[in-house]
C-alpha cells in the first residue's frame, strides 16, 4: 500500500530534518538516536508538514509576562528578535527559557482543522441529502454515513445511557467518534501525522469526556446524587476510604482514556517507522521486500486500530456516563 | 522522547476549542436535517410494520373465518347425505317389507282362490254326477231295459265320470 511512500516520506523527512537542524540553529545537535528521531517524527512541531511538504505557515501565538505575542510563523516571530528555536522549542531570545505559555497554532492543530473541514463538509453533504431524500430510503454517502449514526446511536450511546440523556448526547459522541476516527485515518495517510498520537489532543477529548460526564451525572441524578456517589454504595463510615478512591477514580478515568488512544496510535506508527528505519540500517535492498510486506501488513492492522480506538474510546466514555448517571437510579428503586 | 511525551498545554487548549466548534457546528447545522430523516424514515418503517402487522392479523381472521365457515358447510354436507342416506335405506326396507306383505297377501289371496274354485268344482262336480245319475235313472226307466242292460248302462255312466 502506502510502504515505499513511507519510505520516502522518511527519507524525506530525514534529510529536511537534517537541514532544518542546518538551518534554523548554529548548536547542530547530531547526537540524536534514530530512537529519538522517530519519535520526534511522531510528536508536535511548531511548522506545518505533510509528508515531504514542510511550511512555515502557522502562526505562532505565545503568552509571556502578562502580555500575549503573536506572530504569522515561526520565521516572523525569529525575525522580531524576541524568541528563538532552540532544539525544536521556542526560547526567548534573552535568557533562553521557555515562554510562559505557549498557545501557538501547531502541526496537529492545523492537522486537526483539515479533519475539521473534512467532517463538515461530508456531514453538510449529507445532510443536504437528508433533508432532499425525506422519507425514501438513503443511498451513497448518505447511507454510509446513516449507518454509522445508527451504530453510534444503537451499538454505543443507547446500550449504555438510559433515558433521555442517550438523546441528548447522541451528537457528542458521533463528533467524538468521527472526530477520532478521521484523525487516526489522517494520521494513515502517506506522510499525514496522527493529532490522536500526542497526548495534547487526546487530554483535551479526555477532558471533554470527563465534563460530559460529571455534567450528565449531575443534571440526570441531582448534585446530592452526585455527591453520594462518592461513596461508592458502601456503607458511610468508610467513607475516609472510599471518597479518595471515588475521586481519584473520577480523574483515573479520563486520564486511562487519554493514554490508551495516545498509546495506540503511536504504537503503530513507531513500529511502521522503525521497519523503515530498518532499510536505513541494513542499506541493503535484500531485506527491503520482508520490510515492505510487514510494513504493509502493520498498515493494514494499523487501520483496524484506527476503528477499534475510535470505537473504544466513545465506547468506554459512552460506559462511564452510564454507570455516573445508572447507580442512582438503582439507589433510587431501593429507596422506594 | 521528550517530544513525544510532552503534554502541550496549548495543543489540549486549541483541541478542546477545535472539538468544540466541531461539536458546534455538526450539532447545529448538521445533525437535525439527519436525524429528522432517519427519525421519519424510522417512523415510516414502524408504521408500515404496524400496519402490515394489523393487516395479516386482519387476514389471519378473515382465513379463520372463512376456514370456520367452510368447516361448518362440510358438516352440514355430510349430515345432509348421512340423512338422505338413512331415509333411503328406510324406504328401502319400507319398500320391501311391503313388497312381503304384499306377496304374502297375494299368495294368501292365490290360496283362497285356487280353495274355492276347488270347492266349486267339487260342488259342480257333484251337482253334474247328481244330473247324470238323475238322467242315468231317467234313461233307465224310459227305455225299460232288463236288469243286464240296467247295470250296463250303469256302469258306462260310472266310467264315464272322471276318475276322482
């Protein structure tokens, strides 16, 4: 499939790495590993790059004692004077310290926004579709598109929320399955970089997750509820013990959630990049076919991963806002 | 590594504002046109469903129905033969009972028939043997025979008479 476009794209990649290396700083740090270099490849950069395509197009936008600074790219901002790059990182030009805070538009931002554009434009089409086909049944697109709704609708949110709550959530979690689903398809792409691999990304629907829950738990079941659900149904007076595991559980969640997708997109893609890594090191074209054929076949596993961490992330997070808002009502049908 | 396992605050930051204005816009703009269809068109099945149930059940009765009606018409079929077929085996044996008592009547009558032509006979045979022997006696005295011709004469008017 897309395994000697891999190849290229690496050898691409290593060479503009080399000369960005040349390029932007005169401390060349050439004792990086092949390890590191792969999973730099993997992580964030603060210039856009799809594949051998490297531009410096994205704006850099950092808050730093008590003011915010924004600049149209990376070179813009090097041109001020103000800050540097110094080993991938922006430093100020003074004291060679990272900024306050960094909130620059980043690869995986901008990687973000073309999944962003891609699920809006497919979803207005369909809906446009929608809205001409009425009653009849769907076709193309449509229907493609139909079916995963019911499959997010049947198979994940109503299995797992009871009540009105899996209608009022439906369209969370067939954004977050989309979402995530053409973020790790991107990510496949020869070249493309995987936003669900950084664990920026995955925090952020993990906190969103985390909100939906708490959120749902708390207007279904009432704040008491909430409360009492700390405890976890055992008796009150283990309570010393219990309140800490229910909270530390609260947080465990999401975070679990935040590491399983961040680790299984980048497993994938650092065994892909270090089959690759692996003509660099033979430099022999013997080796080249078994690399290619397993290089290949990672990809093809690859894109069942791609589904499954989609599916098992909505899934799961389908499953905590069930058990949040489902103990009370079990509390409740013992009360009465 | 330490690339890869930074947690970039402004990349969670610009994710969560990116997802929600995902969220947005899917939910406002998108979502309500595709669930409205496949809320109708779910509808529409259900309701087809619905009515194609009430309809076979419709027909389910209207078959019991007619099954019952067809079932009754069989009966009353056979009981019509059953019956037709009693009657005419009682007017059968009717028939022939009185076909006996008819031929017994007959006979008897036959009997009585042949009893009294019988009797006649006898009563005219004796009414004729009486005239003969009358004109025997007659024939007798008027011609005065001598007492052989008496008795042969006698005995010619005996032999004439049938034997009996």
């Amino acid at each position: 499939m897309s395994a000697t476009e891999n190849t290229e794209h690496l050898e691409e990649e290593m060479n503009s790495e080399v000369e960005s290396t040349h390029g932007t700083e005169e401390t060349a740090h050439k004792e990086e590993s092949p390890v590191t270099q792969i999973l730099n490849d993997l992580g964030d950069h603060e210039e856009f790059s799809f594949g051998p395509l490297h531009a410096d197009i994205l704006p850099v936008i950092l808050y730093d004692e008590g003011q915010f600074h924004f600049y149209g790219s990376r070179s813009s901002m090097e041109a001020s004077g103000d800050y540097i790059m110094e080993h991938h990182h922006i430093v100020r030009a003074t004291d060679h310290k990272s900024p306050d805070m960094n909130l620059s538009i980043t690869n995986m931002v901008a990687f973000q926004w073309m999944a962003m554009i891609l699920l809006v434009i497919l979803f207005f089409t369909v809906s446009k579709k929608a809205k001409k086909s009425g009653d009849k049944a769907p076709s193309g697109i449509h229907n493609f598109f139909e079916s995963i709704i019911v499959f997010v609708r049947d198979d994940i949110v109503q299995p797992n929320i009871a009540g009105n709550a899996s209608v009022r959530l439906l369209p969370y979690f067939l954004a977050l399955f989309m979402f995530i689903l053409v973020l790790n398809l991107i990510g496949l792409l020869p070249g493309g970089h995987t936003a669900t691999g950084t664990i920026g990304v995955t925090a952020a629907l993990a906190i969103t997750a985390f909100l939906v829950i708490n959120y749902t738990a708390i207007r279904e079941s009432g704040i008491g509820a909430w409360f009492h659900h700390l405890l976890g149904g055992a008796p009150w007076w283990l309570a010393p013990l219990m309140i800490p595991i229910e909270i530390a559980s609260m947080f465990i969640k999401p975070f679990s959630l935040t590491i399983r997708l961040f680790a299984n997109m980048v497993a994938g893609h650092t065994v892909l990049f270090s089959l690759m890594g692996l003509l660099f090191v033979f430099q022999s074209f013997f080796v080249a076919p078994a690399i290619v054929g397993f290089a290949t076949f990672i990809n093809l596993l690859e894109l069942l991963v791609a589904f499954l961490q989609a599916y098992i992330f909505t899934m799961l997070t389908a499953i905590f806002v069930g058990l949040a808002i489902g103990e009370h009502s079990h509390d409740h049908e013992h009360a009465h | 590594m330490q690339d890869i396992m930074n947690v970039n605050p402004g990349l969670i930051f610009w994710s969560l504002i990116n997802f929600s204005i995902l969220l947005f816009i899917l939910s406002k703009f998108a979502f309500p046109a595709m669930k409205k269809s496949l809320q109708s068109r779910e509808e529409g099945i259900k309701n087809a469903i619905d009515e194609a149930n009430a309809l076979n059940e419709k027909a389910q009765k209207l078959l019991a129905e007619s099954q019952e009606k067809l079932d009754n018409a069989q009966k009353e079929v056979s009981e019509i033969l059953s019956s037709a077929k009693n009657l005419a085996e009682q007017n059968i044996q009717k028939a022939n009972e009185e076909a006996e008592k008819n031929k017994h009547q007959k006979i008897e009558e036959a009997k009585r028939e042949i009893e009294r032509s019988k009797n006649d006979a006898i009563s005219q045979l004796r009414n004729e043997v009486a005239d003969l022997v009358v004109t025997a006696t007659e024939k007798i005295l008027e011609t005065k025979l001598d007492k052989d011709s008496h008795l042969k004469l006698a005995k010619e008017q005996i032999e004439k008479l049938p034997k009996n």
